[in-house]
C-alpha cells in the first residue's frame, strides 16, 4: 500500500465490477484529478463543470480514436463513497474495451488501485470507521442471508455504535482520574468509584455478550462444517445425496465405497453447512480404503459437528455405546443418527436404543430428513443468540475484545483493593486502546495496510 499521505495527493483507478465478459462494466475513478481525467475522456460534455449526483452519456475518446460509448456519474467530494471527488465509466462489458478505458485514465495521471484502497480512503476521510470497512468485505464475501444481514448491520454501524458509547464513558471517567492526579496533594476524588462500579460491571456483561456471538457469528460468515461419519453402507452417502437434492456421492452396497472424503455445501434457514462424506470407519487390509478411514478420523476432529450415523437393524446398543464413547473422546460435539428407519421401524429402533438420545431417519425414503435440518441449526444456534442481535464475526474483533475484556477485569480488581488512581488510569488506558483498536480510533499504518490488503481491487 502507499503511505498515508500519498492517499491524499494522487487519483486511482480501478474496474469495480467482476472480471470477465459482461453486459457492461464500471470503472472507479477516485481522488483530486478524478472528474478532470473524466472530462478528458468524454470531450464536449464540460464535466469538471457539472454539479455532483448527475449522470452523463456520451462517446469517450482518445484523440480521434472512439473507446466505447459510456455512461459517468460524477460524485463530488465530500458526498461521496470515499469522501473525494468521484467518477464511475459504466461502459461496455468487454475485458477489451474496459483496458482501454483503464490505460487511458492512466495515461491522463491516474494510477491503478490496491485491494481495497477506495474504501481505506472511505476510512481516512471519516466515512467509515474500521469495523465498517471490514464489514464492506464481509458484505462482499457474504453467500447467505444471515451473513448478508449480519454485513449490513455492521456497515450501518450497529457495532460501532455500541463499542464509541462504552469507549465515550469511560473516557469520561478516565478524565476524571487523571484530573485527581493533578490534585494528589489534597487527596480529593473527582471521579465517583460507585459510578464507576456500575459502569464497569454493566460494560462486562456487554463485552461478555459480544464475546459469546462471536461462535455463531463465525458460523455465520464462514459456515459450519459437518462430518458424516459411520460403519460401511451405513446409508452415509445415501444421505448425502438426500440433503443435497442430487447424486452428488456414489451409492452402492458393496461396503468401503467411499474411500476418500466428498465436500459439499446446503444453505439450511441461512446458514451454510460443508457436510463431508467421510469413508466407513472400520478396520481394512485395504491400503488405499484405510487411508481414507484415516482421513475420515481427522474430519471428525476438525469438524464443527459430527453426524454419526449407523443401520438401526445392524447395531446393538452395546455398539453404539462404544460408538458414542469413541465420539466423546475425537469429538464431543455429535448427534446420533439411526438411519434406515422408516415409519413402521422407527418404533421398534426407539425402543431398541432408548435413552441414547438418537434421530432416527430414513435417507432412502427422506423420512425425518427435515427433522435432522432443524437439529444442525438448533445445534448451532442453541437458543443463544439471533441473527437480529450485534454478532462479532471477525477474528481481530474478537481478539481485541478479549483484550478489553482482561482490562477490565484489571480494573475491577483495581477498584476492589483501591489501588492509587495513576494505576487505576494506566488500566483505564488500556481499555480504550482496545476498544478503539476495533473501530480504528487507535491504528498504525501496517494494520491498515494489511487490513484492506484483502479485499478485492476495485472496492
């Protein structure tokens, strides 16, 4: 990334829509030159003369030579989405046209954009703050509802919000502490250790709230992975196929089948499950068969949630105790599932396996498939917190919240032995740093840089 400074100086360019042949294509110009080298490409039309919101169509040239016929649309600063001047070519879709267009603006002074430098500049001129701009990303990325939502909520400022209000009380307080400093002499208190009691106990329980989301948040962005696990032909694939509307994994009754691990992904109520056909676990001479059992064990200890799924007719109850033990030790996040129970069997296997919590199924016939989707989302969800609640989603957040969270348990222990008030501050301090580290009150350069390094060019 450049400097900080030179954000200031110079005007970049950028395609902002996906590579690629398309019906059209829009190209951002940002920075002090952006409309000039606008009005140099459309001649006749006087850009740098027209007020901002408008739109302008017309022929962009180069010389005599025609590039496209384009629509600009001029944003001046401040109201616009970096908060400089603004322009955007919405021209043909062609990857040709749109490199032509590009070096031409180049060539008139521009240079190209880093990942994410428009809407670093967003930062910089006060548009966004941090958590906001990490939320564009987010917002980009997002492939559900919920995450959609969530991206939404925390561009809106729904986060931030709530971090600047705890962040501006404490400060307040904060100032009161080091005032008393400068009064130690006369043993005076300005700040009122009662309020300040109040204030840091109600601000834990929000930090512990925000805390607590973080594990549905990140299921939210990123999914939750889910390994299907079992004895051979115990209906793994069968089931698979049946979640995912297709045949996605070969079916057969010759056992082992499955000798390597298929990864698929379902949207069930928002959220996104990677469900993982894992191979039967069993013991094999078979070389390559056991190497997928291997491989079926390490899904089952990286996985979010593990489907142990098993023949109601083939196992006994003593089976699936020692199943279950095996699933308490390699992961105790599981759910039983007895497939090949239809409606007439499904008694019998209740009675069979009572007391072991089990789900039973039928894969072949979809009998109480729906039901198992309800379980994985309630298992994710546990009742705790909903999509409609601020969810952390971002793993610095959350990071710097663990931070904010041990100051303030300093601070609290500070309070109960009363320590002196120049190392109550010093805790204080710390606090702040971590609460504005989120929101990007407190930043260096180098965090910047690696922040907005991923997001994609043009944004």
């Amino acid at each position: 990334m450049p400097s900080l400074q030179s954000l200031w100086d110079d005007t970049i360019v950028a395609l902002a829509t996906a590579h690629g042949v398309s019906a059209i294509g829009v190209i951002r110009l940002s920075g002090p030159e952006a409309i000039r080298i606008a009005d140099a490409l459309m001649p006749g039309k006087d850009l740098s003369a027209k007020p901002s919101h408008t739109i302008h169509v017309g022929f962009l040239k180069e010389g005599d030579k025609v590039l496209d016929e384009a629509v600009v649309s001029l944003f001046r600063g401040p109201r616009s989405y970096t908060g400089e001047d603004v322009a955007e070519i919405s021209c043909h879709g062609s990857p040709f046209i749109q490199e032509e267009i590009i070096r031409a603006c180049i060539a008139r002074g521009a240079r190209l954009a880093k990942p994410g430098e428009f809407t670093q500049r967003a930062f910089l001129k006060g548009k966004l703050d941090l958590a906001q701009a990490e939320a564009v990303a987010d917002l980009i990325a997002s492939n559900t509802e919920a995450s959609r939502d969530t991206a939404l909520k925390n561009i809106r400022g729904g986060f931030s919000t709530i971090l600047k209000d705890l962040r501006e009380q404490l400060i307040k307080f904060s100032a009161l502490i080091e005032l008393e400093l400068d009064f130690s002499q006369e043993d005076v208190e300005f700040a009122d250790r009662t309020a300040l009691q109040s204030l840091i106990t109600d601000i834990r329980q929000t930090i512990g709230h925000l805390l607590e989301s973080f594990r549905l948040g990140n299921v939210i962005r990123h999914g939750v992975s889910v390994a299907i696990v079992g004895k051979p032909n115990a209906g793994k694939s069968t089931l698979l196929n049946t979640l995912l509307n297709e045949n996605r994994a070969i079916v057969s009754e010759i056992a082992g089948t499955t000798r390597d691990t298929i990864e698929e992904v379902i949207n069930i109520d928002g959220i996104l499950f990677r469900l993982i056909d894992t191979a039967g676990i069993r013991h094999s001479e078979d070389l390559i068969e056991s190497i997928g059992v291997e491989k079926s064990r390490e899904k089952m200890k990286a996985a979010d949630i593990v489907l142990y799924l098993f023949d109601v007719d083939g196992e006994t109850p003593g089976g699936l105790e020692a199943a279950r033990a095996e699933l308490e030790e390699i992961n105790p996040r599981y759910l039983l599932i007895g497939n090949k129970a239809d409606i007439p069997g499904e008694e019998n296997a209740a009675r069979k396996f009572e007391g072991l919590n089990v789900l039973y199924i039928s894969a072949k016939t979809h009998h109480h498939v729906n039901a198992l989707k309800e379980r994985l989302v309630d298992s994710v969800l546990q009742g705790r917190v909903n999509t409609e609640s601020t969810l952390v989603t971002n793993a610095r957040h959350y990071a710097a919240l663990q931070q904010v969270a041990s100051s303030l348990q300093d601070i609290q222990t500070g309070m109960d032995n009363r320590i002196p008030g120049d190392l109550l501050a010093l805790d204080i301090r710390r606090c702040l740093h971590y609460l504005g580290e989120i929101t990007g009150e407190v930043t260096n350069e180098d965090q910047l840089d690696y922040i907005f390094s991923k997001f994609c060019i043009g944004k």
